[in-house]
C-alpha cells in the first residue's frame, strides 16, 4: 500500500493480511485488492485492510477474507488454488489490461466462490470494473 501511494511506477497492488499502524492510504487511486484472514489477532482486516479499502473512494478495489489465522494467504490455511485465482486474475486485469479475467472477479463466475463460507468469509468490491 506504501508503494502505491508513494511511488507512481506501482499500477496495482495486493496486500496480503496487511498490518501498517497509524497510515492513510485515502489518496490510492491504483487498483488495490486485500486478502485478509478472519481470526486474525494481529492483523485483522477490521483494524487495517478494511478502514484502507472504506477509505480508497477514488480506485477499484477488491476485499476479500478468508477463513484462517495469521497470514493465512502465506500459509497453509484455505484454498490456495481459488486464491492464486483471484490474485492472478487481479493482477491481469490490472497490470495486462486483460479484461477475459473480469468475470472470476466480478462476474458470473466469482458466485460460486463468493457464496462458499469455506472459501470465503467476508468479499467486497466496486464492481464492475
């Protein structure tokens, strides 16, 4: 999130169970996506992620929690295929301008994972994007 706000040679970013006390990331206007993991004691999406993403009223962005504790994305806990999925689709959307990756974000086929609790606990967006 630093590097979008502060250096213009980032295009888009993934924050993965970020932590950064006592920062604004209002002014982000790339496209952002935050994976966070629901029992997470330290780095809650509630604390962080989430007051970022609320606060972004000028980019796309996609906020996702995942079933997990601390650094969930980075361990072992959930569906590291749906997630590798998502960051990848992400990042192709954004970085490549591919907009064949559109829908496993923001459309017919993100349903199926948005509407699994096993998957996913908590998705936001600005769709469409």
């Amino acid at each position: 999130m630093a590097a979008l706000r502060d250096d213009s040679r980032f295009r888009a970013g993934v924050p993965l169970a970020p932590y950064y006390p006592n920062q604004n990331f209002s002014g982000v206007t790339d496209p952002a996506f935050f994976m966070t993991c629901q029992s997470d004691p330290v780095a809650h999406g509630n604390t962080y992620a989430l007051p970022w993403y609320n606060s972004m009223s000028r980019a796309e962005k996609l906020y996702i929690e995942v079933p997990g504790d601390h650094l969930c994305p980075m361990t072992g806990y959930g569906n590291k295929a749906k997630q590798g999925k998502w960051i990848v689709s992400f990042f192709s959307r954004w970085l490549h301008g591919d907009t064949r990756f559109t829908p496993f974000l923001c459309g017919a086929a993100r349903e199926a994972d948005k509407n699994s609790p096993s998957l996913v606990t908590r998705w936001q967006d600005t769709c469409p994007f």
